[in-house]
DNA sequence: TCAAGGCTGGCAAACGGTTGCCATTCCTGT
DNA sequence: ACAGGAATGGCAACCGTTTGCCAGCCTTGA
C-alpha cells in the first residue's frame, strides 16, 4: 500500500484566517466567538474566510483558557439498561442542538466510580446530568457546589432536579389492582440504595392504606433482569395475587420466571412494572407498566442545565416534577377467588 | 442558602508540584509520563507529592501540545438500538481498562451526520470505532487514511474491521428452515445502505440455491421497529410460509404484527431474526435467531485500535471475523401442509 | 588522564485560542 | 470647537503541558 499512514493534513488555525483577512488574531477570535465585539463588515468577511478555509476551531485550545468545554456529562449507572434509551435520547438532541457534546458515562452503579470519574473529569465538561445517582446525600449536594448539576429522579436540597412523579403513578397501580379485586400486593424491591425505589415503596405503602390493606415488601433484588427468577420464586411462596415490581426489567425477568414454572400470569397473579421500557410491550404477556415521559425529562434536565450555564443569574434552585400514567396491558387482571 | 456557586477551589498543577518538590516543571511532567526518562528516586518523590496534592492533569493543555487525547468515539447509528448494547458494553469495557475515554456518538442513521461529525472531532479523538458505518467505500477509506479507524460490520479494503460472520449464521438459519420443510422463504431487507443487509441477502441465496430453492426479498424497511407492521403486512400477501429478518427489531415488530392479525407463530408462518438483541428471549413467541459475538467485536475492535495507536509499526491492515450461530426458539417450526 | 557518551534535569518555545487593557477613530451633545 | 464616551481593533500575557535542545555530571574504557 502506497498511502502513508494518517496524513496530518495540517489544520487551519485562527492565525491562518488572522493572515488571510489582515487582522489580528484576536479580532478574529472575537468576530467567531463575540458577535457584538466587533464591526459587522468585519465579522462577515472573517467569518467567510473562516467558512472558506473549513476552519473549525480547537476544542482543547479554548478550553485551557476560557474553562468551557461545551460539553456535558451525562452519568447513567448502565447503558445497557433500557430504561436509559429515553433519557440518552432527551438529553442527546437538546444538547446537539445547542451544539453541545454529550459524553455519556456508565457509572456502573457504583457510587465511588461515579465521584471519582466525575472528579477527574471536572475540566473535561461544563456541567453534569446525574440519572438515578447512587451518591449520597450530602457528596451529591457537594458535587453540586462545585459543578452546575441536575439531577434525574433524585431529590436532594441544593441540587437542581427533574423527578418523575412515581408515587402519583404507583398509586394509581395500586387503586387499579384493588379495584380489580386484589388484596394481598406485595412490592418487589429494587436496589436498596435506590431513590426513586424508596420513593415508589412509600407511595405504595400510603395508597394501599388508603384503602385499609396492608402490603409487603420482597428484595432487595439487585438491578437486572437475571433477578427476576429469584423475585418470581419469592413471590409464589406467598399468598399475594399481584405485585408492584420497582422496574420494568425485574417484572419482564418475572414474567420468563413465572411463565417457566407455569404460573398463569395474570389469571393466578398479576404483575406491573414501572419505566415502560423496551420490551415492555412485546413480552409476555405485555405488561401493565407505569409510563414516564423519560425523554422529555432528558430535555428538561438539559435546558436546565444550560441556562444555569448560560445566564449569570444564580437560578433559583429548582426541580421540575414530570407526571406519569399507568398503561394497562395483559399482565394485570382480575384477582383469583 | 449561604454556600456560593461553584466555588473554584484552585486547581492543582504541575507548576505547584514544581515548587512543592524544587524541580522543575518539565521534569514533573516526563516523572509524570514519561517514567524512564528521570531518576528513579526523583520519580517517587514526584509522584508522591502528586498524589498528596490530589493532582489531575489537564486533558486540554495535554491534548493541546501532544495531540494525544485518550478518548475513542464509537459510532453507532442509533444508541437506543438495543443492537449495539454489548458493542457498547465491550467497547467500553476494554477502554476503560485501558484508560481511554470513550465518547459516543450517535450518527442518527445519516452518513452525512456521521463524516461531518468526525471531522469536526477529528482534534478530540485519537481515532474511533465505527460501527455499521454509512458511509461510502470511498469515504471511509479516505477517512481510515487521516484517522486510525476500526471499522464493525462492514468491509472495506484499507479499513481494519471486525465483522460478524453472518453469512455462515444465514446459511444455518436457512438450513434450518429447509429442515422443517419450508420451500417459500423470504428476506425481509433491511435499509439499503446497510452493508450487513446485503450481506446476508446474498448468502441466504447461496444457501437456498444449493437447494435449488429460490428466494425472493421483501423491502427495504427502514431500521426500526415500527417497520414491522409493514414489513408483516407485505408477508402475508406471499406464499411465504417462513421469513428471515435483517435483524430483530424488525422481526419482533412483525411479531406483534402478525400476533394483531391472527397470523399463527410458527404455525402459519415461522420467523427468524437476526442478531439475538434484548428482548429476543421474551418477546410472544421468543424469537429464532442468529447471535452474534457482539460485545466480544467491541473489545476486539479496541483492541485492534489500541494496538494501533500504540505501536510505530504501521500495523497489517487486518480484518477479524467472529463466528455466529444459530439459536432456536419458538418462532420457527415444522412449515404448514 | 582524558575523550566519549549515557543520565538527569532545566530552559524556553511551542500548542491555539481568549481576554484584559490600551490606542485610535468617530460620534455626540453643548 | 471641544470634552466625554462608545465602537473597534491590536498587543501581549496567559491557560497547563509537552518536548527539543543544551549543560552539567558521572561512568567507562583506553
């Protein structure tokens, strides 16, 4: 082979644009990046040459001085889980059309691998979207002093936030399930340093009081489909007839489990889960899932983040609360006499 | 709320481990990375300090003097196409290991998107993995000379590439079919710029020819799952009784297609799919399809690319193949009297 | 004893932008 | 006619590292 290995065909700069048009480099600099700092003739013909040329300017160059990267982490504890697929996607295309760069992280659902990437990422972004962190408390209101931050599906005081409105939605679950008659619902628990299934616990507890009945608890069942077989197995040891699993990929993993040891699904007991993810409405049967506007709340997260990074206000801290709707499909159904 | 915004705790840079230390700047640096080129005692006293100031070295000024980055960008032509999970996961897995900084990116199924995007990267990335790449022979070629590049899927002499061998898979699944007595078999094509859609297309020929069997081709459907519908409605109108997918999200939107219509699986018609993705296994009925090696391509792919960047030596241009096979579920059986 | 050469460490110039500050020009209003 | 100020462009320092080059110093072998 003839052609040599990558070819540095050697990159146009600000001082090769400087040289064409006869300004400095710094007025150049500033037409491309500070509209209003210079002239407008001179802005329009610094920004044809520029065009001409196929400048395109070097990332790491200005953010050794100016400190902005334009680009924002997001922090997902697992890529490879579907419930993720709305949020990359949200965040995703608010940021590319703001011409931001989305650099995606898998924190691997460790809590010290997340503060530790993020930490030595801290020069590499502007800012950060923690989805469903596994951080404590206080590191995360920490973290959040230091580094514009919004948070998905957390709640913590100082910390912006988008949260889904589970415990509206899981209550609306638990009034369809009574009112098909069931009584004995259990919840099978996810990961127990989990915010949003603490969350989803307690609205649970508090609906089903409404109605004078009691619920249990089975888990903690780790994050993961592998988990439920052994959610499937704890459950039929007990006299429940539905169940509220903390997300969609345990009731899905529930479902094989169930339909494995020939448990009528939802003749004998009903199943809901929580995301609507993919996959949820081609399983078997499909299921009963709590729906969440999940990308949309990739889009809120990112225009929050950026007009923290963008407007000098301080921003009053806040925190947005998107509803969420149960959808009802064939795993739920009439309780068994 | 009494706690500022961003509080800007000083950064740690070598210049202060200059001082800490009495050495020079320059020195720090190479005790840094370069390890054989000071003293060893001079060394361990460096890097002792450095740890102590919690240093972290700036990516930007690195990147800005050495062209070095340490971060590879995987292309995918869309990230919430549960096909590339474990390329994904393999991906970033063996970058991880190996220090590197893996950056996503999502080509929204548009070549244009996708060489615009690199070339704007092009100064951020020390190379990048593009998996099933749109883009044109030409192009790609002409890109692999200006950047070091890992090409999966897809074949093109001057590129390096992993790819999944297919063809074989396909010819298994087509045996498979034959077996139980199918004659009418169709491909449901995928888009047309796809190299693996026609890949596979020519080998289900080759594979039905050898039994004297024609095939016929229905399509293309874009990629995605609602092309299923479509896709199960254009089936039915054929003598077909057994069909193979371009790939699994087509087939499990026929699926449920079919299962609207009344269509039997396998009964009337048996369907196999292709790439043995999340949901095959608990999709109504589990799907027949071919797996392949996928996160094990995305750890081949880095590594391939490390040694590449790595090692003086111009490397052979070389393409790996991983085998695929076949896994029988319930959407095939025995082809209807 | 001395030249040749390997080790080490420091100096200073990049890398490609950004930005504070200053100089010049051109308006304004009085 | 003139002071005050906005608009515009240039100068040069700086961001944090890397790296080519040079200068001592210490070995070594002749």
């Amino acid at each position: 082979m003839d052609n040599r290995d990558n070819v540095q065909r050697p990159r146009v700069t600000i001082n090769d644009i400087a040289e064409a048009t006869g300004f400095a480099a710094s007025t150049v600099s500033r037409a491309l990046s500070r509209p209003g700092r210079v002239n407008a003739a001179t802005r329009e013909r610094i920004v044809a040459v520029a065009r001409e040329l196929s400048y395109v300017p070097n990332t790491h160059a200005r953010a050794l001085t100016s400190g902005r990267t334009e680009t924002v982490a997001v922090l997902v504890s697992d890529v490879t889980n579907p419930f993720y697929f709305g949020l990359i996607r949200g965040t995703q295309h608010q940021l590319k059309a703001a011409g931001y760069t989305h650099l995606l992280i898998d924190t691997e659902n460790s809590g010290e691998l997340e503060s530790h990437t993020l930490s030595k990422m801290r020069q590499s972004i502007d800012g950060a979207i923690m989805a469903t962190s596994r951080l404590s408390r206080r590191l995360l209101a920490e973290l959040a002093a230091e580094l514009p931050l919004v948070a998905v599906n957390r709640m913590v005081r100082g910390v912006e936030s988008v949260v889904l409105d589970s415990p509206s939605g899981v209550a609306q679950a638990a009034e369809h399930l009574i009112s098909l008659g069931h009584r004995e619902i259990v919840y099978m628990s996810g990961p127990q340093n989990s915010w949003a299934n603490e969350a989803r616990w307690r609205s649970l507890v508090a609906a089903a009081a409404r109605h004078g009945l009691p619920v249990h608890r089975l888990g903690p069942f780790p994050a993961g489909r592998m988990s439920g077989s052994a959610a499937a197995d704890a459950l039929i040891n007990t006299r429940a007839t539905a169940c509220i699993a903390f997300n969609d990929l345990l009731a899905i993993g529930m479902l094989t489990r169930l339909r494995e040891r020939g448990v009528g699904v939802p003749d004998e007991i009903s199943v809901v889960g929580c995301d609507d993810m993919f996959g949820a409405d081609f399983c078997y049967p499909t299921l009963t899932t709590l729906a969440a506007p999940i990308e949309q709340a990739g889009r809120v997260a990112v225009s929050m983040l950026l007009a923290r990074l963008h407007d000098s206000a301080p921003a009053t801290r806040q925190s947005a609360v998107l509803p969420t709707h149960l959808i009802v499909r064939e795993s739920t159904g009439p309780a068994p006499r």
